[in-house]
C-alpha cells in the first residue's frame, strides 16, 4: 500500500447552511463530498480542498500552508449564516493513498482524483510507506498536481491541472467571471506538463521527468 | 476521522462585525411593487440580507417573510417592515431598494453606497 502523511489542516464546520456556504464561495458544485477549490477575485488559488460530509457536519481538509488564508477567506464570509467552524487538526492525521484504502469505522476514507485520502485519529496509527521524494516521484509519472508545487496561488485553476474542479454550470462564486471567460475564450493560458528530463521552471522533478507550468 | 473529541476543539471565533443602525430607503417604483405583492397584508416583512457567495463575495438576499430566526433590527419604510440581519448591517447601511423593470434582469435591484465593485448581473458585490 503507497501512503503518505500530508501536511493538511482539517476544519469541521457545522450549521445547516455549510454546504450552500462552501458551494457560494468554490469551483466546483458542493452538494456532497467532493474536491474543490477557494480562489481569489482575480480567480487565483487560495486552497484546495476535500469537502468531506461526516454525519450532519462538513470536514474541509486542505493544505497546511494556506490554511490561515482560507480561514480569513471564510470568516468575514459567514454573516447571518448558520455555519460554525472547529479546527480539528490537532486530532487528525490526513494521509493520501495510491492503491484503495480499505474502509474502516476509524478511518475516515474518501476517493479522490489524486487517490484515496485518509483522514484518520491521531490515535489510529497508518503507516506511512512512501517517502517524500517516492510522493513526488509518483505525482510526476501520473501528472498529480499538489498543494505548495503546482497548486499555489500563484496560479489558477486552470494553470494546475484542476480543470475538472471547475464546475461548467454552477452559479456564481467569487473568481467565477474570470475563470468562465477564460473558458469561453478557450484561452486558459499556462497548463500543467510532463517533460522530460530536469527542467529550470520544474515544479516537481523526478527521476527521468519533470512537471512544469508553461504554454506550450 | 475523530469526531468524539472535536466537541472539545473550541469553535474558531467568527468576525463579528460591528452592528449598526441600517438607514435604508425605497424608491417609489420599488414601494409601488412591494405593494402589488404585499396588498393590504402588512403582516409579512420584506427581510434584506447578505449571504456569501456570488462572484464579489457577497450576495443580496432578498425575501419576504413572516418571521424569521435571524437576529434582525427593523425598520419601517412607507408602512412596510423591512429586516435587517445585524451581521450584515454594516454592508447594508445607506443602501437603496430600487426596482428595474426590463426584460432582462429586471427586479429589484440593490444600490449599494458600500460596494467597492459589483458584478454583472448586479446581484453581488464586494
């Protein structure tokens, strides 16, 4: 089994309106768990997250780095809303798995477009098989953008490889005009490569290639 | 995922806005409207809010309702009650209520002293 511990924050928020809420402000269409991403006005990336629904509650798990931005995004977003939010990090441990992850009454187990992500109790003890450098190596054969490499907000969406985030029909949300325009316009700039050999823009190098953010 | 002790991780204080005293007005044709749709009912109000979202970050919500949870201060206008949300009392305050009759987005129509920007459509602002 190739695991490996990310680096993740994971924010429990309550209330009957935190779908409708994360659905107003992100990329993709919340209606369940899903991936998705928070993007500035100019559709930079804040954070991409799993939207995870845990009994009547939403799990948000997202790249340590960027949580204080995306918790200054949300807050002063709430308003008459009923959403409360817990960080819950400290009692979590989030892992990404590469093969599928058996389901346990512990674990906290959900499909991803990047593989199986863990999110599990700091008492419940994963292994962590894959070494950072093995991580990488993985992302680079596959074309998996991740959190603090390809997927910063430097870029957008698009740039990244997180076109499938995007949601084509969903309403409104803040970076949307841009990111529809640039759509539209089939003019989406920059987008996610594997090429070969060590490159001075890589973002990601491994053995034989590299992933970079370049028009080609 | 452990969820049994989360209770115990204290709620992230939320950004409590400073509350204040919403002066809002209505334009005639927006009055002339309201009172086509409330008739000689004045036991509904007509609550204006703001949820997030939106391609500003911010989004009008406007409804009418009988009674509602929100913590809200009221307001009357013309003999209409209209709510306010004091969580969004400060994004609402100096505001108009406008209606625009046309055949594309057409309605009411929020004119906003506080918005730095607004998107197309109107219907969200930062």
């Amino acid at each position: 089994m190739r695991v490996f511990q990310l680096d993740s924050y994971v924010l429990l928020l309550s209330g009957k309106d935190c779908l409708k809420f994360i659905d107003g402000l992100s990329t993709n269409k919340v209606e369940g768990t899903c991936t998705t991403v928070f993007t500035k006005s100019n559709a930079k990336i804040i954070d991409m997250v799993e939207v995870i629904v845990v009994g009547e509650n939403i799990a948000i798990v997202g790249h340590n780095q960027y949580k204080e931005d995306l918790l200054d995004h949300l807050n002063s977003r709430i308003l008459q809303q009923d959403v409360s939010m817990r960080d819950i990090s400290d009692f979590n441990k989030v892992y990404i798995s590469f093969d599928e992850y058996p389901m346990s009454n512990e674990i906290t187990v959900v499909q991803t477009f990047r593989g199986w992500i863990l999110v599990a109790p700091t008492s419940q003890q994963v292994e962590s098989t894959l070494t950072e450098k093995e991580f990488n190596q993985y992302r680079v054969d596959h074309l998996i953008p991740h959190q603090g490499f390809e997927i910063t907000p430097a870029h957008h969406p698009f740039n990244c490889g997180l076109h499938n985030l995007v949601h084509e029909a969903k309403g409104c949300y803040i970076g949307q005009e841009i990111l529809t325009r640039m759509r539209s316009r089939n003019k989406t700039g920059k987008a996610l490569h594997r090429v070969e050999g060590e490159q001075e823009d890589a973002t990601t190098t491994g053995n034989t290639h590299s992933l970079v953010i370049r028009r080609i | 995922m452990d969820c049994g002790t989360c209770e115990t991780a204290p709620a992230i204080e939320v950004i409590q806005p400073k509350v204040v005293d919403a002066k809002l007005t209505i334009t005639e044709k927006a009055i002339d409207m309201l009172t086509e749709a409330f008739g000689d009912d004045r036991s509904h109000a007509l609550l204006v809010g703001v949820l997030s979202g939106g391609c500003s970050g911010y989004m009008y919500d406007l409804q009418i309702v009988e009674t509602t949870d929100i913590d809200c201060q009221e307001v009357v206008i013309s003999g209409f009650r209209v709510l306010v949300p004091n969580a969004s009392s400060h994004l609402l305050d100096g505001i108009e209520v406008d209606y625009v009759d046309r055949l594309m987005g057409g309605g009411f129509k929020i004119n906003n002293p506080n918005a730095s920007s607004s998107c197309g459509c109107g219907e969200s602002f930062a």
